[in-house]
C-alpha cells in the first residue's frame, strides 16, 4: 500500500507485525484475535503453487496472509461470518497490496460457498469454532462466542461445504481439539473426506496434547499417516528449533 498505514485503522485497531515478509495484520483488542492454533494450521496445510485455497472462519485474515508467505498458491479465499473481522480483513489485504491474490468474503460459508464452484477447490483450511453450544467457559463477547462456539458453523457444517467445494482428491487440513478427534473424523468420512495425516501439537512433551492438526482428502483412500509431535517448548521453556522453524522459517514450495 502506498501512503500511510495508520489511514486504514479504525478506532481502537492496531497494526500487528506477522513476522513474514513485512506482513502486517489489522486487529482490534476488544475482538477476537488469531492465536498460535492459526500460525501452526497454515504451516501445516502445505499448499502448492497452483493451488485453489479456500480459508473458512478466515476472521481477521491471518491463515490467508501465512499461506501466501510460505506457499503462494494461485489464490486464497478467506471467508468469515462476522461482518467487523471480515473488514478488518479486507483492508489488512489491501495493507499488503494483495488484492490480485486474495480475496475476503463475509457471510456464512453454508450460504456464499454454495456460489462458488462446486468442486473447485485444492485446498481448503479451517481453524473453526472448538466447542459445541453450551460448553466451556461462557465467551466475554458475541465476537468470541461465535468464533469459540458452534453457533454459526458445526463440524457437519464444516464437512458438508469441504465435501462441496473440493475437487476430488482435493485436500482439507483443520486445526482442532484432541478431544473433539473421533466426531471430526465420523463427519469427514460420511461425505467422502478421508483423513491422511495426522500431527498432535504438545506445549511441553510432559503435558498431554493440546491441539490436532489434520489433513484429509476428498475420495481418498483408508490409510492414516501420523507424524512425530510437535512440540512447543522445550524444557527450558523456551520455543523448540521445530516451533521456531514454523514461526519464523521459511518454507519451500509445496510443490512435488
């Protein structure tokens, strides 16, 4: 963007340094915010340069803005539910002059998706909500309530819209919960999206996992690849060299 940085913040929005190629991020400190469960999704998600993306619950653009750094795929589509992120969103793409790359689409996937072409999707990322209605600690605000809670987006909404849009063989790679692994894996399955590879995210290698990060294809066959932990910190409590790769590495194409 030419010009001034600080022209396209609003009252109360900071500017946030993504630590990839001069990236930066337009987020509020009142609304929901990414965390490091973004960070490690759009390392994992491994997309290729002639990639299709597709990003659901993009909220303020941050898994779009990570998988252009690392992978520049053809073209990455965040779409979010929620009106303020998604034009916190829009702008930030237009903060970093990537208009022609990616595109922000607000409105409920279930609706806008069913407008774009069906089964044309490589890839398709998600960090969805992590908790089913009425579980948990109560959420501090409606922003945080639906980006933490399966109000607006269930794990079936999220199979049923990959399932659609994906080409055949297209991939899906999700961040999610351990504990909510068995009810992703049955949705998946029962519309055509076998899970491939599998990776269980540690803080520290003596507390049990604390997230998921899955990837699976579209008509795939049944066979689970599950790969070494990945682990946060290590005992000195200080980011590992593998967190720190992810961080603040670069990666080589995706491509074969």
């Amino acid at each position: 963007m030419n010009g001034n940085p600080q022209s396209l913040l609003k009252p109360g929005e900071r500017l946030d340094d993504l630590q990839r190629d001069g990236l930066r991020l337009i987020q509020h400190s009142d609304l929901f915010a990414f965390s490091m469960d973004s960070v490690l999704l759009s390392s994992f998600a491994r997309a290729k340069h002639r990639d299709v993306v597709i990003d659901i619950c993009t909220g303020t653009g941050v898994i779009p803005l990570l998988m252009w750094a690392k992978w520049k795929p053809k073209r990455v589509v965040g779409v979010e539910i929620q009106p303020q992120l998604a034009d916190m969103a829009k702008r930030s793409v237009i903060l970093n002059d990537l208009e022609d790359r990616i595109e922000i689409i607000e409105g409920d996937a279930r609706e806008v998706l069913s407008q774009f072409d069906h089964s044309k999707a490589d890839l398709v990322v998600c960090n969805p909500p992590y908790r089913p209605v009425d579980s948990g600690p109560v959420s501090k605000s409606d922003s945080e309530a639906i980006a933490r809670h399966e109000h607006s987006f269930s794990l079936k909404d999220l199979a049923n819209v990959a399932s659609r849009v994906l080409k055949s063989s297209g991939r899906l790679a999700v961040v999610h919960r351990p504990e909510r692994l068995p009810d992703l894996i049955v949705e998946l399955r029962q519309n055509r999206i076998e899970p491939k590879r599998m990776q269980l995210v540690h803080t520290s290698l003596d507390k049990p996992a604390k997230m998921v990060l899955l990837e699976a294809v579209k008509d795939g066959g049944k066979q689970l690849s599950v790969l070494p932990p990945l682990v946060i910190h290590g005992e000195d409590g200080r980011y590992t060299q593998q967190a720190m790769e992810i961080y603040f590495g670069v990666h080589e194409s995706g491509d074969d």
